[in-house]
C-alpha cells in the first residue's frame, strides 16, 4: 500500500488530491522530545480524515526520560483516531551508547504497549543495524534506504525510499512509502498487567534499584525484561 509520511515542513496539503493520485496512508508527525508539538498537527488529521485516508501517528525520540516522552505523545494525540501503529522514529544518536539508545526505544515502548497501542520502530537500514540491539528487533519495523529496489532490514512492515517525492496535493518534496498490511492496528487483547509487579516496581524504584543500564523502572505491571534485570539483583 502506498504511502506518505508529514511534518510542519508539508503546509497547505491537498488531502483529497492526495488520495485521489493513490495514496492510502499517511503517517503524521505528532511530537518530539518532551514538549514540541507539531503546530499543523489538528490540521492535518482533520484533512485526512475528511480525505478517507488511513493515519498514523509518529513521535521523533530523543534522549530525554522515554516515560516522559511517551506520555507527552499519547496526550497530545489523546481523542485523535489512528488506523496505524504508533511509530517511535529513532534516528539520531545524541551521544549515547548503542544499549542506551535501545533501552529508550523499548521503555517507550513499552509504555504505549501497557496502554494498549500496538508499534512499530522507524528507523534507517544502518542506524537499525548499527545502533540499535536485540532488546527491540521483536518490535515490527518501518525502515528507510534511499535508491535500491529492497531495504537491508529482513523483516519490515514498511519500506521508506525516497526522500524527495512528488505528490499531487503537496507542495514540495515529500516521503514516500510501501507498507503492508501489518502497518495496521489489529485486535489486540489488552497487555496483562499485574498488580504484585506494579507494587514491586514501584518498590524498586522508592529505594533506588535499577536495571542494567542505571535506569528506574516503568512502573506498568509488565514482567519484561528490565524488570527481570531488577529482580535478579535482590
């Protein structure tokens, strides 16, 4: 299925010309960091949706607490109507180490996953291979590679290759997508979340416990892998 991904950088879009040249999704960029807000935001759902077209939202990640960030990207899109995977788009190193980096993308995660969203990474070919580890390749992938026919990632939902689409409707240059049918949000039964490892967690995180990468805790009922990190350590 094709599709685009915008920003504050696509202004004035023509969304019913949008889908009328054949496009069926578009990923719209909701947040960054802990307080941007993408300003056409409202706009731009609201053209799409009254468009027919698919949505998703995205949110760039930085290297801020990726609790906070997560929270700040489920407020802001609270109420907002999505038929895609909310996607983390990791791209950026900010200094910080390649277990770092992967330990943001998976709290992140798994934050929206204890409030019942489904996700999927954005990320380039190298930047997935080369700064990102195991914790998180079981999460579905979105990748860009720019002029080959196939991306290097094995496994992806979607594919991002080009940079500098034409598309009627928009002025100026804009993303451009092949996604599968797994870019959409399915019927998911809600995560199960314990009550004895929320209070546990919390607990862990009054007198100072952390897991492998000096990081608290999300305090969200999960026996994942930080958690079992914790765990091992009392």
């Amino acid at each position: 299925m094709k599709g685009i991904d915008i920003s504050s950088y696509q202004q004035n879009v023509d969304f019913v010309k949008v889908k009328n040249s054949g496009v069926e999704i578009v990923y719209i960029k909701a947040t960054e960091g802990i307080t941007y807000i993408n300003p056409l935001l409202e706009s731009q759902y609201s053209g799409a949706m009254a468009a027919g077209l698919k949505i998703g939202f995205y949110h760039f990640l930085r290297a801020n607490d990726p609790t906070l960030e997560a929270k700040h990207f489920l407020n802001v899109i609270e109420g907002l109507l999505s038929d895609c995977r909310h996607a983390i788009d990791v791209e950026v190193v900010l200094g910080q180490t390649v277990t770092k980096i992967s330990s943001n993308v998976r709290l992140f995660a798994n934050y929206l996953i204890s409030n019942n969203k489904e996700v999927c990474i954005y990320t380039g070919d190298y930047f997935y291979a080369n700064n990102l580890n195991n914790s998180v390749k079981d999460i579905p992938l979105w990748v860009a590679h720019y002029g080959v026919a196939k991306p290097d990632a094995a496994n992806y939902i979607g594919f991002q290759y080009s940079s500098s689409g034409v598309v009627n409707g928009i002025n100026g240059p804009v993303d451009l997508n092949e996604f599968s049918s797994v870019i959409f949000i399915s019927s998911i039964s809600p995560v199960p979340v314990s009550s004895v490892v929320k209070a546990f967690q919390h607990a862990a995180n009054l007198v100072g416990l952390t897991d492998k990468n000096g990081d608290k805790l999300v305090e969200d009922g999960i026996k994942g892998t930080h958690t079992n990190e914790v765990i091992a350590k009392v």
